[in-house]
C-alpha cells in the first residue's frame, strides 16, 4: 500500500470520489453523535462538579474531554462501523462478480484503482471528521449548560479554551490519520481477498468493522503514549 501511494498513475478523480463518499455521508452520523455526547458529557460532569463548587470548570473539562480522546476515539469507531463495512463488502462484491477480473483484463491496476484511493480517503478524512465532532460536541455542551445556568456563549468558550494549548487539540487530531490508515487497509484486505463467494461478502464486512474497531483501540493506546512522550504539556 505504502508503495503505490508514490507510484503512477495518480487517481486523482477516484481520491476525490472517495473523500466525498466517505466524509459527507459519514457527518450526520459524526455531527448527531458529537452533539449527542456534549449533552451527555455536560450532564454528567455538572452532577460531580456542583458537589466541589467547581461549576465554573465545566466547559474546559468538556472541551479537554472531546479534544484529548473522546472526539479522536469515537469517530474513529463510528467511521470504523459505517465506511469499513462499506468498503469491505463494496470490494468483496467486486471480486464475487469477477469485476475485478475485468478491470485488470483491461490493463488496470485494480489495486491501485480500488484500494490506494480508499486508503487515502479514509487517512484524509478521518482528522476532519473528528474536527466537526469535537465542534458539534461543543455546541451540545454548550446547549446543555446554557438550559440549566444561562451562562453566555462567550463566557462559555473562553472557559472551554482557558488552559487548552495546541498540543491537547493538534496531535490527538492528526494521530486519526493512522486510524484511517488502519481502516482502510483492513477493510481493503478483507474485501480484495475475499474468496468464498456471495456469503463472504458479509463475512468481508463484518470481519472489517471487528479487526478496525480492536486495532483502532489498540493503535489509541500505542498513540496516547507516545503522544505523551513528545507533548509532555498534554497529559491531563
């Protein structure tokens, strides 16, 4: 995979196709699941805070919360679920219906044309996905506090951004390129070398959501640790 990235020809068309593919129809579900969680999170943390005086700090935990993991980590699984199964059982299909046989009789590099734009689409898309989510988990936090204390939107965001430096938004945010790496050359994988017929079009999809979503929570772990490693200033 690593190789054909640098190797012509480009499939510029088919990158874009992909990214369009993949993170529009994948906001709904990322935007819906954000807000979601602000709420949820803001809920949560009110009831522990009252209890020590320390309302005031809502907004930077809910933003440190998103920024650090929360939003790298679940968009990262939701992508995993939605667009890993996809392309697991889009590229199975495929090969169950002998296209991809067609596509190299016609001189094409079907890896290069099926998987390399996939791979690269997911690693694009993935950061900015996780973007929208930690917004849109902002904008529930925000929502949700301002029913129960009617604090201001600009007190709000500057509690949320008091104390939060690049290193707690910057790397957790591009560290989702390597779990876009891994989704879509797992998902890739178990679609091109699919071999069972129709019932191994399922089994491609189901096999790509397991092994994406452990190796994505396996792959935080790893990441955490060195993030930690590098930007000692970002542990909290």
């Amino acid at each position: 995979m690593i190789a054909n990235i640098w190797r012509s020809p480009f499939e510029l068309g088919e990158i874009w196709s992909q990214i369009s593919e993949m993170g529009a129809r994948s906001l709904p579900l990322v935007s819906a699941s954000g807000f979601a969680l602000g709420v949820v999170m803001t809920l949560h943390t009110r009831s522990t805070l009252v209890a020590f005086g320390a309302t005031a700090l809502i907004p930077r935990v809910q933003s440190l919360s998103f920024f650090v993991e929360i939003g790298p980590l679940v968009a990262a699984l939701l992508v995993a679920g939605r667009v890993g199964a996809g392309i697991g059982a889009v590229i199975a299909n495929l090969r169950v219906t002998e296209q991809i046989d067609a596509i190299e009789v016609l001189s094409v590099d079907s890896f290069k044309f099926l998987v390399v734009p996939r791979v690269i689409g997911c690693v694009i898309v993935l950061p900015l996905l996780t973007v929208f989510m930690d917004a849109c988990g902002l904008v529930g936090g925000f929502l949700s506090e301002f029913a129960v204390s009617h604090l201001p939107l600009q007190l709000f965001l500057e509690r949320a951004f008091q104390g939060v430096e690049w290193s707690n938004f910057v790397p957790p945010t591009l560290k989702t390129a390597v779990f876009g790496f891994i989704i879509g050359t797992v998902s890739s994988y178990y679609g091109y070398t699919m071999n069972e017929g129709t019932q191994g079009v399922g089994k491609a999809a189901t096999n790509s959501v397991v092994t994406c979503s452990l190796l994505v929570i396996l792959a935080d772990v790893i990441l955490v640790k060195i993030i930690f490693l590098l930007f000692p200033g970002s542990a909290i």
